[in-house]
C-alpha cells in the first residue's frame, strides 16, 4: 500500500521526451501562472505571493561571489528571467528576458533583533510582475563572519521545493543548468491537458466533488468583504508512535491518518461534514522537473469522507483508498478545475478548499533565519513533519479571521483526538473525545451557579409586599392609581370568585390597564395558571389555545366577590401560568410554567438588578409574550411601581418616548428593533435600565444600562444574560442565570469545544413542566439529561466564547423571531396550504422580512393569523424549488424583487450601454440586459480582465473587483467613475493596471 501510494504521489508520467518549445519564443503561462496572476491584480500590492527562504552563514563570506552566484542561479533557470506585463486585452503574457541582474542589498545589523527586523520587512515587500526582476536577496552582516540571507521570490515563478533549489545551487553551484526550461513545462502542459486526457480528469473531479461545502470555520472576527492575507501560527509537538502504529495496521500512511484526523477536527470544530481540504503535491511527475525552478506545484482538494459518523478504523480506510484515487488524477491544475467546475464567486475567501494540510519531509540541516511575517492564501494551514516518534506541526491562520488563543486551543485539541483515536479506534468519530480535561473543567466551572433563595409563590409574594408597604402606590395606568393595598384585596376579590382552581389554565383575554394584574394575581391565589389572550386574535386560534389546555373559564373583567374565597394551598411545583408558543404543525403550542421556575428568574433579576421601591417599571409588552411576567411580577415583589402603558401604545415610539419621560421610568424593556425605532425619535430621555431580548442585539446601540437577555419561553423567560459594553463588535447572549445551566451539544449529544458552535441545551430550575396535552412533543424537547434532571433543547444554534459568555448564531430549525416573537415557519405555511387557489407554499425571513412564497394566488391572512405572522412581501412562483430528495429548498428559495425574478430590460443610459456593449463583445452575446449579471450570462475571471481594461480604455474609471461585487449590468454602471477623455496613445501593455494599481504595487 505505502508503495502503490508513493507511486502515485509521483505520478509517474509517460514515457515520452518532452521537447523545447519550437522557435524559442516567448512561452505561455502555465495554468497555475494564469490563475496566480490573476488573483495578484484584484488584491495588488500584496505580499501574500511572496516566498521567502533564509540562511544563516558563519565564516568568511566574500560579498561579490554571492553576487555573481544569484546571477548564476538566475542564469540557469528561465522562470526566474519572465516578467508578465498585460497585453492590450487585458490577458497576461510572458516575457523572458536574456539576462537579469539580481539585487542584493546589504545591510548591518547591531543585533539578531535588528537583523530579524530588516528581513521582516523585505519579506513582506511586493513585486512588479509586469516589470520584475521577480527575485531579490537581502544580506545582513551581524559580524565579519556572521551574515543573514534572505532570497525572497515571486510564487507566480518557484514554488517550496524551488526556494529550496534556489538556496542550495546559491551555496552549491551544479555542474549542469536543467536540460529544459519553465517555458517548456508550460507549452508541454498546455498542449498535454487538452482532448480526452482532459475530459477523463474533469469527469474524475466533478463526481469527487459533486456537493462539496464551503468549510465555515467559526470565526472570531467577521470575514471581510475581500480576503486577507495577513497570517499568524502557532507550533506544537506531539507524541505520534502509537497513532502511526495504528495507520500501519490499517494500512495507511502516516500522511493518510494525519488528513483524516484533521478532517474530523475541522468537522467537530465547524459542524460540516462535506467539505474539502487542499493538499499540495509537488508537481513533479518527472525526473527532468526536479532540478528545475518553477510553479510546479499543485494543490488537491481531498474531500472529508465522514458520511454516517464512521469508526474512526474505517475513515482511515475510506481516506486511504480515496487518496490513492485522487492522487492518480493530480495532473489537473486547480486553477482548471477551478474555472471548469465554476464555484460561486465570492471573493471574500479562497474557491473550493478554505483549510490546507500538508504533511512535509523534516531536515535538520543548516541554520536558518526566518523573518517573523507570515501570510496565509487559506482560512487556516496545518504544516507537519515527522520526527522521529514526535510530530512537529505550525498551524498558519488568518489573523482577520482568528485570535491566537483560539489557534492554541485548536492545536491542544488535535493532540486529545489523536490520543483519543489510539484509545478507541472503533469508536465513531462524532463520539470521539476531543476536549482538553482543562477546557472540560473550565466549561462546568462556567456552568457552576447554584444559589439558594428563598421560595414561595408569586402571588405570595406580591401578598407579602403588600403587608410591608400597603400605601405604596403599586399601579399607575392613565393617571389612575392603585396601592399595594388595593391591589391585593381586589385580587383576594377575584380569587373568591373563582373558587379554587388548582393547577387550571384560567383563560384571560383583556386589554392592558389596572384590571389586568388585579385578575391575573386573582388567578393565581385560586391555585390556577393563568393563560393570556389577545382578544385580537382571530377567534378559531383562540378557540384551539383553550382546547389544547384544558381551559373552560375565560376572564375578561376584574369581577370578584366580597366574600373571602376557600384558601387554596398552592405548592411551588404548581402552574403559574400557561403561554403558547408558535407551532410547527399549524396550531400553537401551550408551555406551562411553574411558581419555582419563574420565583427563580425573578429572585435572580431583583439580586442582579437591585429595584428599589423608588423605581419605576414600564409594563408595556402584551401579556401573549413572556417578557410581560416579569414587567408585571418583578416590581409588584420589591415594592416598586408599575406603570402600564395604554393598549397598543407598545408600538407607537412617540407615546412611548413621552411616557417614559412623564413618569419617570427608570426600567423598560425593548424588543431590539423596537428600541432603535425608540432611539429615532428626537428629545429622548432613555431610562436608566433598559432590558433587550426577543431577538438577536445589533451592535451599536451604545447605552449605559442597556443589557441582553436571552432565553425561551420553555425556560421561565430569560436564563442567560449580559451587561453591554460601548464598541462591542458583537452582543454575546451572556453566562447562565442562578441555579441554570447552558450547555452547547453536537448531534452526539457531546459538549461542543469553546468557539464550537452547537445546539443550545438549557438545565436546571426554570425549566416548564411542558407543553399542554402534548406528551410526545414534550418527551422530543425536554430531555433526559446525562448526569440526571432534565435539558430543554432549543433549537438555536450559539457558541461559548474564551470569556465564557454564549453567542447566540440563529435557529436549526425553521424558527425565527419576527417583531420578538418566536414563530414557527411551518405555522404560516400550514395555514397558507390551506387557502383557496394556492396549491404549493412556503415562508422564510429575508434581510428581516416576512416573506410568503405561493404556487397560485395571494391569499389575505388577516381573519387567520396575528399580523406580526403575516408576510410583508410575496413571491408568486410556478413552483417550488426542491432538494434532490424532493424536499423544499429554502435556499434556492428568491429573495423578493431580486433582478432574476425582473424581466428582461435593455441597459438604460450611457454607462449601462457601454457595460452591456463591451460584455457583449468580450463574451459574445448578441444581446445583454440591465439586470444580467456578469458571471451567470458566461463571464469568468479571465474574460473579466478584459472587461475591464475595454472599461477603461473607454474612459471609464473601474476596479477589478467591482464586477465580483457588483455583477449585474446596472449594478456595475452605477459604480463607474465618470467617463474622460482617452488621449490616442493611451491604448498599451499596462491599459489594465491603474495608476492607483500601480501605486499599490510599487509601495
């Protein structure tokens, strides 16, 4: 196997000579070359192409003879002679040049440092490829005999093993130049892939890489709109004797087990499983490459075979075979296959792999001297070389996308996989151990919040507040008042009314005003749960709300007796009240709290936020909502006072702004796109203390005692929270509420590692007994949980960050909060299905809209569903797109108004015409339209540089990466810089490049 696979590394290619190019001439680029190219100019200016190698040389060093041997190696190796100046279609072409002198610039340095520094930065100086030379060394004489070498070149010109040649022929001179030139390679390479060789490869990749996933990493920094390149690493060392023991008994090679335990890494770490990972092999498939200088390299996608959670045994096997296969078609350039199989452009990261490993031979030979820059093409890179039983590795990262203690922990989890995988071979991948016993025991030590506090009911409670401060004022609607006293007779009042009601759902379906806690705190000193209508509402919804909980009683006025009512003994454990929830199947879904869940969120928000009874508290959300418990509960149990607001005033800002100012409120809570509709309005006074949850916190919203909470109605409201800080880049969810805990699980079950995201599983005291009548849906959402008790599942996706604090990521399901409430997608669907003259349906949130998807007509949805489940735009399709499984696609789902669903419009006005002109010459359409995009009618890389130097020779100004950011016609025109004069002579070699371009490059 070992052998049949270093057969295939090599590639053993034909036996036939490859011959000079004929005439002599200047030669093509190689595929490679072309692509390099390319990527160059949309990001000049870089360094990210740029190879460096160093030495360091002890003894006598004579300055002119190094001189000479650089021009020498120059001499030898035609790849290092070409420059690659754009010809007047904007494509690249060769030049070689006779003779090139080489620069080296000497320079003395006090100290290692100094030395260190001035190699830096030549390492990270860039090239002009139009003009070269693309070679240069830098020599720093620390002492006489004591100097540093850097020999830095152009990647579109050498690779690894060349930088390497290069340095060794520097110190060594050959006897003999290679028998051909890089130009040969490039016309033999040419020629070579084209015909059925070509096709046979291209048929091999597109099965292998038939829906590959882009690797999304969890990131710690957003992903800029264009791809960086500045790069960070880290080392590591590992034990390997027995992992490599393992390969051997399966097998497979050291390099083989190595790939495939990087790979469960990346798909533990991200939560994919179908992505790929680039491997660069030599390129070197013949003897007479290997004494040449040159971009021979080639980079493999090798796609993760993780399908049905493997033994850890097989994978090995599976990534063996698989290696072997792919390795028997690494002739075809990446860049081909890049441009045959086409990926979506996206130029904020690398096509096809977005992770590289490569496993490299170790050498303990020389001195070196290495500058202390590093880029990276990749997301991430993991480098590593055997040595002896260890494993020296370097993780290379982006350091705008990754923080370095990240990296770090990365690196000490592949340590615990391998080790992991020694112990269990036979155990699933999904199931192996990857967390560090120190990240195990810091995740529990985050999760490590018991507190006692005293218990009792909330009714109770608010009875007792009453007896310490019975003239307070507890109430405030309209100018209207009601003190502690008042508050409770009246309720004691209901309470008598409805006799004892245990455990009961007691509908009650009133409007906002002093009534309305009066009835509820009623309900609740008669033993029942109370559970809130919103006499809004379609009544055939309510009718089902009261059905699906067991409610034969509807409250829709504070009506009691004087009489004193039988005294109701109401447990802790008791429903306290019952609140529905959207539901998948088409109906809602009731979740009953208990009094010792919701006691603690109260207990936990008075020890953290401290009301006092000089404080105010704004009740203004619906009382459908969960948020409403504690606007209505948290003040009546401190003595603080409650001030409701009017029916429907939760909407209007204005009434709001002018409320919270008159009656000096000092506790609010907002709905995050509520509260920056609030911010809009002029002469506000924000209270002191603003509670945000509902939906995802933008950042931004810079106020002091602005904090956010998370939580579902299935936990008591709230259980994480976190007090927000100015210049916040994001707003985490927080740490977990008393007696809570947070735990972010994979599909296994497993504690996901820090950084990872993973399903949010919510445990302890503030969890509800359940949902109503609904036994199966509760045994599928309340679970049991491993160390006893039970975990709530979520269904939201979130990651601990390093601080401990969670980060919430969105839903795994078809969820989604709309105005802060939580809804079901497949609610709006059910009952869209159901509709007259709509025969197929589907709803999805778009950029914040609601947007309803339908086969046939719009139905009007006002008499069926609360307006906040109503979408705001439509999209009529013939029909809906499907998975090949024939499941609904929401992702090929359109977004309202986008240009495809436009019809066909011609350009509009002078820069449109002349987009729509040059696309139609340069990819030969007889005819483009305003809303066609540049890539979907044809377009690809290349083409795009002629079209933008046809762009510019007509005066337009315009960059390169405009038509990848702005791919439609009208899109792109709208960008163009005002048409000039173009002076005759303008047409030339360098049309492509900008004077700003040139200007980058040359910095």
């Amino acid at each position: 196997m070992e052998a049949r696979f270093r057969k295939a590394i090599a590639g053993l290619g034909d036996a036939e000579e490859i011959p000079r190019r004929a005439g002599g001439g200047d030669p093509p680029l190689s595929f490679a070359q072309e692509r390099l190219w390319f990527m160059e100019q949309f990001a000049p200016g870089t360094s990210a192409y740029v190879l460096p190698v160093s030495a360091r040389l002890r003894g006598p060093l004579d300055t002119e003879r190094l001189r000479r041997s650089l021009d020498a190696v120059v001499a030898r190796h035609e790849s290092l002679r070409m420059t690659f100046p754009a010809g007047p279609d904007g494509r690249p072409e060769v030049r070689v040049a006779e003779r090139v002198r080489v620069p080296l610039r000497v320079v003395d340095a006090p100290t290692e440092a100094a030395a260190r520094q001035v190699l830096t930065a030549d390492a990270a100086l860039p090239f002009e490829l139009a003009t070269g030379p693309l070679l240069r060394a830098t020599l720093v004489r620390l002492a006489p005999d004591d100097h540093a070498l850097l020999v830095a070149v152009h990647h579109i010109v050498a690779d690894g093993w060349s930088a390497d040649l290069i340095l060794r022929e520097l110190l060594e001179p050959p006897q003999h130049g290679p028998r051909l030139g890089f130009g040969d390679y490039a016309s033999w390479q040419r020629e070579r892939l084209s015909g059925a060789r070509l096709a046979g490869d291209l048929a091999f990749w597109r099965g292998e890489l038939d829906g590959l996933q882009v690797l999304e990493l969890p990131l710690d920094r957003p992903r800029p709109p264009r791809q960086g390149f500045r790069g960070g690493w880290h080392d590591l060392e590992l034990d390997i004797a027995e992992f490599r023991e393992l390969c051997r008994a399966e097998g497979a090679t050291l390099y083989m087990g190595l790939l495939a335990a990087f790979q469960v890494l990346l798909a533990r770490w991200s939560g994919t499983t179908g992505f790929a990972v680039g491997s660069p092999v030599a390129g070197r498939t013949r003897p007479e490459f290997e004494d040449m200088v040159g971009l021979f390299v080639n980079l493999l996608p090798l796609r993760a075979r993780l399908a049905g959670d493997p033994e850890f045994a097989e994978l090995l096997r599976r990534t063996r075979d698989g290696a072997i296969e792919v390795y028997d078609h690494q002739e075809l350039p990446f860049e081909k296959l890049v441009a045959e199989l086409d990926p979506e452009r996206d130029v904020s990261r690398p096509p096809l792999v977005q992770v590289l490993f490569a496993l490299q031979t170790y050498r303990d030979g020389g001195e070196g001297f290495e500058p202390d820059s590093t880029t990276t093409r990749f997301d991430l890179e993991l480098y590593a070389a055997e040595r002896g039983d260890l494993l020296a590795g370097r993780f290379v990262y982006n350091a705008e996308l990754f923080r370095p203690e990240t990296i770090e922990r990365l690196a000490r989890r592949f340590g615990a996989l391998l080790r992991a995988v020694v112990a269990a071979p036979d155990l699933p991948v999904g199931r192996l151990d990857i967390l560090p016993a120190e990240e195990r025991e810091q995740i529990a030590r985050w999760n490590s919040t018991t507190r006692e506090h005293p218990g009792g009911t909330l009714h109770e409670l608010v009875f007792a507040q009453a007896e310490r401060t019975p003239d307070a004022t507890a109430l405030i609607f309209e100018g209207d008042r009601l003190t502690y006293r008042e508050l409770a007779e009246r309720a004691r009042a209901v309470a008598a009314g409805l006799g004892s009601r245990l455990d009961q759902p007691v509908g009650v379906s009133m409007e906002r005003g002093l009534d309305l806690p009066v009835v509820l705190l009623g309900v609740l000193a008669a033993g029942g749960a109370y559970l809130p209508l919103d006499p809004g509402h379609p009544a055939e919804r309510t009718r089902g709300m009261l059905a699906d909980a067991g409610a034969d009683l509807v409250l829709t006025a504070a009506d009691g007796h004087t009489t004193p009512g039988p005294v109701v003994r109401v447990h802790e454990d008791n429903l306290a009240y019952v609140i529905f929830t959207s539901g998948s199947t088409g109906r809602p879904k009731g979740v009953g709290v208990s009094h010792r869940a919701i006691v603690n969120r109260l207990r936990w928000m008075q020890d953290t936020f401290q009301l006092t009874p000089q404080d105010r508290v704004l009740h203004k959300t619906p009382t459908t909502f969960d948020v409403s418990v504690w606007e209505l509960f948290w003040p009546l149990i401190t003595g603080a006072t409650m001030v409701i607001a009017r029916p429907d005033g939760h909407r209007d800002t204005a009434y709001l702004r002018d409320l919270i100012k008159t009656e000096n409120i000092t506790t609010t809570h907002f709905v995050p796109s509520m509260l920056q509709a609030f911010l809009e309005e002029e002469d506000i006074q924000p209270p002191k203390r603003i509670i945000c949850s509902g939906e995802a916190l933008p950042p931004g919203i810079d106020l002091p005692g602005l904090h956010n909470l998370y939580g579902p109605t299935e936990a008591a409201v709230d259980v994480s929270w976190h007090p927000c800080q100015p210049g916040e880049p994001t707003v985490p969810i927080g740490r977990p509420v008393d007696n809570t805990t947070l735990h972010v699980l994979d599909e296994q079950f497993c504690e996901v590692p820090i950084g990872t995201p993973g399903e949010l599983y919510i445990g302890g005291i503030q969890l509800a007994r359940g949902y109503l009548g609904k036994p199966a849906l509760t045994a599928e959402r309340f679970l049991p949980a491993p160390g006893g008790g039970r975990l709530y599942r979520t269904g939201d996706l979130a990651r601990r960050l390093p601080s401990g604090e969670l980060e919430y990521l969105g839903r795994t399901d078809h969820q989604v909060k709309i105005r802060g409430m939580r809804v079901e997608l497949g609610e709006i669907e059910a009952v869209l299905r159901e509709q007259p003259g709509v025969t197929g349906a589907a709803a999805k949130l778009v950029d914040g809209r609601l947007v309803g998807y339908v086969v046939g007509d719009t139905p009007d949805l006002s008499e069926l569903l609360p307006d906040f489940m109503i979408p705001t735009a439509w999209v009529r399709l013939d029909r809906l797109p499907v998975t090949p499984n024939g499941k609904l696609d929401r992702a090929a789902l359109p977004a309202p108004d986008r240009p495809a669903d436009l019809p066909w419009e011609p350009p509009r006005g002078e820069a449109e015409n002349a987009v729509a002109q040059v696309w139609q010459e340069v990819l030969g359409l007889d005819r483009v339209g305003r809303h066609d995009t540049f890539f979907a009618v044809g377009g690809d890389s290349i083409r795009s540089l002629k079209v933008v130097a046809r762009l510019r020779a007509m005066g337009y100004g315009v960059e390169l990466q405009h038509l990848f950011t702005h791919q439609a016609v009208a899109e792109l025109a709208a960008v163009l810089r005002p048409r000039q004069a173009v002076p005759e002579t303008a047409a030339g070699a360098f049309d492509l490049l900008s004077l700003a371009d040139r200007e980058r490059l040359t910095r």
